[in-house]
C-alpha cells in the first residue's frame, strides 16, 4: 500500500522511514512540487517517491504534517477528500514563537476535519517529537505507544493496522472532541507523554 504524505519537515520523514520499515511505499509531497525533493526523497530510499500535493492526496489514506497556518491553502487546494483517511498530525501553533491558534472552543482536529470535508479524520502522532517517532519503535521488550482518535470506527481500525506493521502500539482515546482534547498541544494531558507498551 502506498501513503500519501502531506508535507516533507522533520515529522513527514520520521513517518516516512517508520512506514517504509513497515513494509509501506510512500508518496512525499510539498508546496515547492516534487524536484525540490529529490534529496529527501534519495536519503529515505527507493520506497519513498516525490510527488506533487496532489499526488499524495490521492492515496486512501493522507498524513498531514505541515505547519498549522499553511493547512487552509494546503487542504484547500485539494478538491475530492470523498472517503479517504486523513491521519492529522498537527499543533495548533506556529514557531519559532510558539503563537497558539485561536480555534474558538474545538479541538484542533474539529477544526482541520472542517478542511477535509467527506474525508475520515483520525488524529495521531502529534504527542510525540520527530526525532522520537523515527526511532525503532519496539523498544525494551514492548512497542511504543501512539494515541489517536477519531470519529469513524472502521478509519481507526484502519489506522491501528498501520501503527501495528510500523511497530507501534495504537491506544483508542475515543472520538475527535473527547481524545482530541487529552491530545491537544498545548494544553492536553498526553503530550510529550513517551510509554512502552509491554
């Protein structure tokens, strides 16, 4: 299976090279188009593959991973999300200052699944740093653990299955309102939170 990622920074290929090791190809893409990416795309090898964004949105299942305040040009720009999954990796905040959004009362992901209309929204990864999530996930024995949530039943499982073959450990914190909110960065409880599950 193919996985389209949204975005080329340090998170999109921390998930690249943890999905290329579980046995995924991956189509990597950016707002500057695919040759900028040559370099990337070479350091993470030949299962990974430059593509324009709309390439990689075309996939069933989609990682965000680019900067907050790029999500609305980003999203936007893609005209059909009719069904596909939408892993959303992001925070609502811009550095280098760390200016938090105003998301008017919602999680952040009510907020982008507003962006994916049709799409299944799942939120994950965005508790852990980069540098974390590229290492080997099966560590003293167990799997690292990675949070998500989600409003569509059948998008998690789908979602579980890939953490599973990459070596992590999903744990279902329920749906976008409720997980989202001990997901959030800032101000949920499981940020940074890095656990082994044994």
């Amino acid at each position: 299976m193919t996985i389209g990622i949204l975005g080329a920074g340090a998170m999109a290929r921390a998930l690249a090279k943890r999905l290329v090791a579980g046995g995924f190809t991956v189509a990597m893409s950016n707002r500057r188009g695919p040759t900028s990416l040559t370099d990337v795309v070479t350091a993470l090898g030949p299962a990974v593959r430059a593509a324009t964004v709309e390439q990689a949105a075309a996939h069933p299942i989609v990682i965000v991973a680019i900067p907050w305040s790029q999500l609305p040009s980003v999203l936007g720009g893609i005209r059909d999300w009719h069904d596909r999954i939408v892993i959303d990796t992001t925070n609502p905040i811009e550095p280098p200052h760390f200016t938090v959004a105003d998301l008017e009362g919602r999680t952040s992901s009510e907020v982008v699944s507003g962006l994916v209309p049709a799409a299944r929204l799942v939120k994950a990864f965005n508790t852990l740093t980069p540098s974390v999530i590229a290492r080997d996930p099966r560590e003293g024995g167990g799997h690292r653990v990675i949070f998500y949530c989600g409003n569509d039943n059948e998008a998690k499982a789908d979602v579980d299955a890939v953490l599973t073959a990459c070596g992590f450990a999903g744990v279902d914190l329920g749906d976008l309102a409720a997980g989202g909110r001990l997901m959030q960065f800032p101000g949920g409880s499981l940020p940074a939170l890095n656990l082994i599950k044994l």
